[in-house]
C-alpha cells in the first residue's frame, strides 16, 4: 500500500494558511490591525526560522476564531477559499496529488493549520482525508483555544501513528512518501520512508542535500 503525506502551506499552496487568514481578516475589519498586524508577522517569521513554540502558534491564530460558530464563520471561510486559497495553488503542486490520486495511494493532507481554516482547502484538492489542529468549541462556539495534540513537528507523526490506528493499520504498513517545505516537518519527513522536500527553506534544504533527498520546485 502506498501512503502520500503532503504538507499544506508552502508545500501545496503558495503562502501559509493561518498567516493569509489573519490579513484576509484585518483586511475586512474582523480583527483589529493594531492588535494583530505585529503579532502575525511575528509569528510568520519565527515559524519560517523554527524557533516559535507549538502552543503559542496554533492558540495564536486559533484565537481568530473566538467568540463566533462555524455557521457565523461559514461565508468568510468561503469567501477566504475562493480569493485567497485557489489563486495561491499551483498548477504542479494539484497535478502531483492528482497523480497519487489517481494510482490509488492513500493520501493525506497533514498541517498545523487548524481544521475549520483547511478542510475545504483540502476538498479543493479532493483529499479526503485531513489530519490538522484541533479548535475547540464550546456551546456551540469557537473558545479561541486548540484542543488534542497539536499537529505541528513530532505532533504531526503523534497524530498520523493515532488516525492510522484507528484505520487498523501502521505507518510501516505502507510505502510512504511525505512532502514538506519545512525544518518544522523534519520529524515527519524522518518518519516516512520517504521524503521529498518542496520549496524549502535553507535549513531544510541543508539537510536534504546531506541526507540526499529529492527536491521539488511546485510553487511559481
């Protein structure tokens, strides 16, 4: 059996998920710019280096969520998907999970962005299936906090061991391939049998040309 694990943001889509939804909100007067503007562009950056702890980056931009329900939430997130998501999705990077589609292979869709921002992202894809931080909601509502383990570094592997359980099988069960552009999905990377890395940033780029896998340009 073969298993494809595509990372989401710089890997399948040109821009970061969370970091798009921040400004598309500031941009519509949903959150304030004063507030969040710093904050996101911080949290952007020290993502990117790898040095930002996994708790204050999904609560940070789960915290948009806050105080509303996915109903209240739906036309933004539409409106998000169509003006900031499709444009940002290269041609190469649907084609390359199109064609895992098509041979049959298992395919994943694994990102620290919170589900309700993702999962129609991924249905944009036909990925069915989506393994991503969890946002609670309480009542009803969005609390502005995660909720389980965070997908996001030795997170992702965590939750990928946990969602193939709960299918009957193990990682080892399949030939699997996962791509990222991240020093953040190193962990998930190691876990595959193997790694292909897309677009990636210098560290991981590092650690690629020594470990001699394959690199990818998807995003232009």
């Amino acid at each position: 059996m073969k298993l494809a694990l595509f990372d989401l943001d710089h890997t399948l889509l040109s821009g970061d998920s969370d970091v798009l939804w921040c400004d598309f909100l500031m941009d519509r007067g949903v959150l304030p710019r004063e507030a969040f503007a710093a904050r996101n562009a911080d949290m952007d950056a020290r993502y990117k280096a790898g040095t930002v702890g996994v708790a204050e980056y999904a609560n940070f931009y789960v915290s948009t969520l806050a105080g509303r329900t996915p109903a209240q939430w739906e036309p933004l997130r539409q409106e998000f998907l169509a003006q900031c998501v499709v444009p940002r999705v290269p041609r190469d990077a649907a084609e390359l999970v199109r064609s895992h589609l098509d041979a049959g292979d298992l395919v994943v869709l694994t990102t620290a962005t919170n589900r309700f921002i993702t999962e129609l992202t991924a249905m944009y894809l036909d990925i069915e299936h989506l393994i991503a931080t969890e946002a609670e909601i309480v009542g009803g509502l969005f609390t502005g906090r995660t909720e389980g383990t965070l997908n996001m570094r030795d997170g992702k592997v965590e939750r990928l061991h946990h969602w193939l359980k709960a299918r009957g099988h193990k990682l080892k069960d399949f030939d699997s391939t996962a791509y990222s552009d991240s020093i953040n999905d190193l962990p998930l990377l190691n876990a595959a049998k193997r790694a292909v890395v897309v677009d990636p940033d210098a560290k991981l780029l590092a650690h690629a040309q020594s470990a001699g896998w394959k690199v990818l340009k998807l995003l232009r």
